[in-house]
C-alpha cells in the first residue's frame, strides 16, 4: 500500500511498469508533502493489492519509503 501522507509524487515506482501501480491525480489544493523540488506535488502514487504479487520492488525504489507490505490477517 501507498501510505499518501507519504508519497512525493515522484513517480519512481511507476518506472517499473508494474500494473498494479498506478497514479491518482490530485484536484485542488492538497495539503500533503511537497515534491523533491519543494513544489506541491500534483498525485500520488496507488497500488491494487488484489492484483499486487508481493514481489516489493517498488518499495526498494520507493526514496520517500511511502510504500509499505499489507499483511493480511488469517
């Protein structure tokens, strides 16, 4: 999961192609962390974890460790 209070917007987990990555615009003023810049960021970065495999590439990549592993319970 990406946790977005987290997440710069800085797309490095997209670079991977992973199709359960994707990207969610953001609308209006959003009061979360700036880019690497310092620029408001303009979306965040989301993960589908009912097609995600586990493999956790994209939290090696991820420089702002946004990206965390669910553990389900059961």
């Amino acid at each position: 999961m990406v946790d977005i209070d987290k997440c710069i917007g800085c797309k490095l987990c997209l670079g991977l192609n992973c199709p359960p990555i994707s990207w969610k615009n953001v609308t209006g003023g959003f009061d979360g962390p700036l880019t690497a810049q310092g620029k408001p960021r303009k979306g965040f970065a989301v993960i589908d974890s009912a097609f995600c495999n586990g493999c956790s590439l994209c939290m090696q990549v991820c420089s702002a460790k946004a990206i965390k592993e669910v553990v389900a319970n059961g």
